[in-house]
C-alpha cells in the first residue's frame, strides 16, 4: 500500500519568513496530493491541492510543487502569520474512490 | 466548501457499553467516507473506508466486529464502537467525499469518546 513520510515533525518560523513542508510517497498509482490544516482541537481544513498532471499550483502565500519522478511533493508558505501555526497534513491518493493515505503532519510554529 | 457534521463531539461511556457516532454530508452525496482515528499531536490513522450500500473496507488490524460501521446512504455513516474498552478511548473523526467534491476529502468535527 501506499506509505507517505512527512518532514520535517516541527518548525518554527520568525513571523514573515517561508515554510517549507516536504513529502514523499510510495505508491507511483497516486495522482492525487491534497494538504491539510489542523488547529487544535478543530477538524483538519484542505489547503490547497494538486493533481499529477501539473508540477506546481499557487494560491495566494500557499504553493504546492510536485515531482512525480522523484514521488515528492512540497508545501510553501510565504509571508507567515501568527494564524498560520497549526498542524499541516500532506497526503496521497490514487483517485476515485480509493483510500487517502496522510503523513504524520508537521506542527508549524509561527513566532510574532 | 461542502460540509461533514458528525456527533456527538464528546462521549463519556462506562466500559463494556456501546457508542455510536454518526456522519452526515449535508449539501453533497458522499459516495465514499472514511473513519479515521487520532491520538494526541500524531496523524490520522484510517480505520476503514465505506462505500454507500457496500461492506466497509478495514484497515489491517482495525477489529471489524468492535467497530461496525454502516454506510446505508449517501447522506448518513455511523461509526459504533461496541463494548467499549478504556483503550478504545480516542479522537474519531470521518471524512467523506463524493462525485460532486472533485475527489476532495471533507472532515467531521471529530468526537472525543472516553471510556471509564
């Protein structure tokens, strides 16, 4: 099945610096990488998502880039905020009505 | 975006009894949802995958008789966690999607069962 690792655990940022969240998979079948926010104690929100027919998807401070050669993909904040901190989930799937495999999320810290 | 309700949001059982938790999609048909659970600072662990009018799919090692789980239709899944042990004690959390979320995951709130 498909095995998806997530680095790194935690980071810590000055306010205004970028983020970077990397993660890789196993499974070359998975076309499918959304990324979610977790604030404590709050149901995990999509953040943004790309499909494996694009290498790069931007939304505002938040950007995902994918390597399906390398099976990595990345998430970038920019310009972080205090409201950024939080606990972010990358994941992995093959599509359709298969299952979503998550990483072990990374706790972002963001210092005012 | 669309919206998962599930309750309760907490639970507090005595051991040996049962629990349900429901699942609902609200504005869209979930074809397929997902029962997740999560421990304190650490990811989602799946516990199984339902599809409507189908058997759930388990994930290895998750005891299908001890969690059941009913998927009867597009709007509704139900998670019960029967004879309920204090290391059943958990955050569950259900996410669902359907043909008209574009493969997107929508989560539940979660509901924190704790077992005496």
């Amino acid at each position: 099945g498909e095995n998806v690792e997530q680095h790194p655990s935690t980071l810590s940022v000055q306010e205004g610096d970028s983020a970077v969240i990397k993660c890789t998979y196993s499974d070359s079948a998975s076309n499918y990488f959304p990324w979610y926010k977790q604030e404590l104690g709050k149901r995990p929100q999509l953040i943004i998502d790309i499909r494996s027919n694009v290498g790069e998807k931007k939304d505002q401070r938040i950007a995902v880039t994918l390597n399906k050669t390398a099976k990595h993909f990345s998430l970038h904040i920019t310009e972080t905020q205090p409201e950024d901190s939080a606990v972010y989930f990358c994941a992995a799937s093959p599509g359709g009505y298969q299952k979503v495999t998550f990483g072990t999320g990374t706790k972002l810290q963001v210092i005012p | 975006g669309a919206v998962v309700s599930q309750h309760p949001s907490r639970v507090i059982c005595k051991s040996g009894t049962s629990v349900k938790i429901e699942c609902r999609s609200l504005d869209f048909q979930a074809t397929t949802m997902f029962w997740y659970r999560q421990f304190p600072k650490q990811s989602l662990m799946l516990m199984a995958t339902s599809n409507e009018g189908s058997k759930a799919t388990y994930e290895q090692g998750v005891e299908k008789d001890k969690f059941l789980i009913n998927h009867a239709s597009l709007t509704l899944s139900t998670l019960t966690v029967t004879s309920a042990h204090p290391e059943d004690s958990s955050f569950y959390i259900c996410s669902a999607r359907g043909t008209s979320t574009n493969e997107k995951l929508f989560f539940g709130s979660g509901t924190q069962l704790s077992v005496l």
